[in-house]
C-alpha cells in the first residue's frame, strides 16, 4: 500500500463510519452495551434504507483503502465498521449482494464473546473480500490518555492476534471511542499499520511516520439515508456541521477527562 497522496495533491476520501446493525431495537445482540454505544447501533431497516440511497450516488460504488491509494478518483468513499459485533457478517454479506466490500475494525479481546464475531467468522469476512482491521485489543475508554508503551501493545497484540487467524499480516486499523492523539497514530506505526482511521470528520489523508491517517464521518440512529448520502459525497455543510460539533467535543474531553465520560453515560442513560 502506497502513501497518502503526493506533491501538492493529497490524498482525500469521505470515509463513512458505522458499527453494529440490529434488528428492530434488539441492541443487545451485537457489540458493546449502554446507552452509549446503542445510539452507534442501527436497525435493520434503516442501514437498508442508507444502503439503497448509496447505491444511488453518482460516481464510484465505495472503495478500500488500497485501491483509494492506487485510483485517481478525486473523492473516492469507503464504508467502514467498528467494533467487530455480531451483526458484522450480516452486514458482510448484505455489502457482497451489492458487489461491495466494507471494512471492518475488531476488538481482539472480545473476538467468540458474547454479541462479538468468532474467529471462524473474520476468516469468512476476509475471504469475501472485505478488509479486516484492528480497533485496538481492550477497546480503552480514552486511547489517547494511555501510555506510550500501553499503546504499542493494543496495536502490536491485536494485529499479530487478527494475522494469526488470517494468516496473513493486518495493516489497518481504527482508533476506538474517538480518543485521536498523534502518539496514537505513532504507536500504530510502530507497530507496522499502514492505515489508521479516526473519528475526526475530515476528508484530507494525513501522514504521520509513515502512517496513513484518514478521517471518517460518523453515523449513528436517527441519520436519515439522504444525510449519509451527502457526507459519502463530501458536501461541506453536513460535514462543516459535523466538524464544529466535533471540536466543541474535543476541547471538553480535553478538559473534563474521565468526568465527562461519566457525565456523557448519565445523560445518555436518563434519555435512554
């Protein structure tokens, strides 16, 4: 896999981010639970309804990262999926009816636990031609406030974990709960990820050590399809929107730490 861009050209792809698909509210049948990562977790008939306006977007269908980097489309899209939950070779399969190939983060530690993926089923994942990534072994509440040799181990362990099922080597991976830092990023490629994807709603493809880092466009329940639409398109409304929310997030994680976290579950448990 190539580098991001060259010159004065970078590299840009609006990357979608999405997690689990359940079916009619059932959030306990895939991925982490709380009210926190349920609104990350789409029903069934909606995910249907963002993948039929997609398939309507002029252009391209969605791309992987290796051939974003080998293509010369001005902005190529990707679909991608975290946490590695049960619903994920549904969603597999349901990308491979259309003739796409989404990609597809895991959370090593919770790999054949209940509501997450088996080792069985990340091999058929990678057979279908999907993309098989990290999203770290432990899946850290605040990834960026771990030490350094911490970080090294989360991308090191998961990826030698995810290459000894594929038998093959794990390049990519995605930062969990958003917590981006530049030492995260350096740690990945320490530890030989090629293609690290964050939270950070931008298109441009950064570099850090070697490192590809892109950012992504987060959907969670309740986005309607159209919206989807027009971030996979990169429109700069939507995603200016995204990004100032985005930041004003940033800067309060920054300061309240651990007690924002706790803050953020209570609120979100009471609308719950």
């Amino acid at each position: 896999m190539g580098a991001a861009g060259s010159g004065n050209h970078p590299l840009k792809a609006a990357s979608l981010l999405y997690h689990d698909v359940v079916e009619a509210g059932r959030f306990e049948a895939s991925g982490f639970q709380g009210a926190g990562p349920d609104r990350y977790k789409l029903d069934a008939s909606e995910f249907d309804a963002h993948l039929r306006a997609l398939s309507e977007r002029p252009g391209l269908p969605p791309s992987t990262v290796a051939e974003v980097v080998d293509s010369g489309s001005s902005l190529p899209w990707l679909l991608t999926f975290d946490d590695g939950g049960a619903s994920a070779p549904a969603i597999g399969e349901t990308l491979a009816e259309r003739g796409w190939r989404g990609h597809f983060f895991v959370t090593t530690d919770y790999i054949s636990t209940k509501g997450f993926v088996t080792a069985e089923e990340i091999q058929a994942l990678d057979g279908g031609g999907h993309v098989i990534g990290s999203h770290s072994c432990s899946h850290p509440h605040r990834m960026a406030a771990c030490s350094w040799d911490a970080l090294v181990d989360e991308w090191r362990r998961s990826t030698a974990t995810l290459g000894e099922i594929l038998g093959h080597p794990v390049r990519v991976a995605s930062v969990p709960g958003g917590e981006y830092s530049t030492a995260v990023a350096r740690a990945a490629a320490t530890a030989e990820i090629e293609h690290l994807f964050t939270s950070e709603p931008v298109l441009t493809v950064k570099q850090v050590d070697g490192c590809n880092v892109w950012g992504r466009l987060s959907i969670v329940r309740g986005v309607p399809a159209e919206r989807a639409v027009d971030l996979a398109l990169g429109k700069p409304g939507p995603r200016g929107r995204m990004l100032a929310s985005w930041e004003a997030k940033k800067a309060v994680k920054a300061i309240g730490g651990e007690r924002y976290l706790k803050l953020r579950r209570l609120v979100l448990e009471k609308r719950r």
